[in-house]
C-alpha cells in the first residue's frame, strides 16, 4: 500500500485537473491514472463543454490511460479522483479492472464507494478494488463548495439555498 505522501502528491495532480474543470465553468472535478509510479491518464469534468453527461473526470482519465498504455485494462494502476465517484464511474473502474481508487471528498449525494452504496467492493460484481478515502478531504471540498458558492447555489459554509 503506498504512503500517505504519495497519495498527496497525485491527488494534488488531480486538484490541478479540477481547477482546469473550474477555469472552464464546470464542476470542479479532477483525476489521474497512475501506474509505475506516472501520470497515465488525466481527466477533469467537461459534460458542459463536451454536451456529454458521461464526460466526468474519472471516465476521461480512464480513457486517457488505456489510450496511452494501449489497453483497455488498468490493472496495475491507481486512479487518483477528488471527489467520490458515481454509479456511472464506479462502473467504468470496475470496467477497466483498475487496482486501486483514491479519492478526496465524499458525496453524500452520488457517492458509489461507501457514500450511498459502494459498487466498488459489491458481491455482486466480477471485480473489487481497493478504496483509500479522505485525501487532501478538505482541500477537495473547499474546492467544491467555492465553485458552487460562486454559483450562488449555497451560502458560504456549505448550506444549500432556499
């Protein structure tokens, strides 16, 4: 299992791809594939831009990856996401057979590794892979709850508007 230091270091890789999702006016969201010990593939939300709803940053670092490694199985390698993944990415990871999912802030609406259900670790799928939570947590979520603050979506502190 690696480090807590090495974890930071490629999830701050990933915050860097969620700022470029937040200079582009979409929800701040970034992710690295990592495998021995490179960057692989990186992603950033871009459903907007993209008019694609399946344009999330862990799909399109999974893209990124299998394209770069030319295979469509990542099965040495980490992925890096600051928020945690959805159903529809929890999907594609298991999809990609990918060892190892590392991610920042929980969602307590969406989350599909522990937060609602936890797809990741089912008995019900041919593939599981480890989760690491909590990595620069606050860091992702500051993120988050700024851009939605700008977006006058919630009040300063996190609270939802009327």
């Amino acid at each position: 299992m690696e480090s807590v230091a090495v974890h930071e270091r490629w999830m701050r890789a990933a915050l860097g791809c969620a700022a470029l999702a937040d200079s582009e006016s979409e929800v701040p969201v970034g992710a690295v594939v990592v495998a021995g010990g490179a960057i692989i593939g990186r992603g950033w939300n871009r459903p907007i831009a993209s008019s694609d709803p399946t344009h999330h940053a862990e799909i399109a670092a999974i893209r990124d990856a299998a394209a770069s490694s030319t295979n469509y199985r990542l099965t040495d390698a980490t992925l890096y996401v600051t928020l945690e993944p959805c159903i529809m990415c929890a999907g594609a990871i298991l999809n990609a057979r990918l060892l190892h999912v590392v991610f920042g802030a929980r969602d307590a609406e969406r989350g599909a590794a522990g937060s609602i259900v936890n797809v990741l670790d089912s008995p019900f799928t041919t593939h599981r892979c480890d989760v690491t939570a909590g990595v620069l947590a606050d860091e992702c979520s500051a993120l988050l709850t700024d851009f939605f603050v700008r977006k006058r979506v919630l009040e300063p502190g996190g609270k939802r508007r009327p």
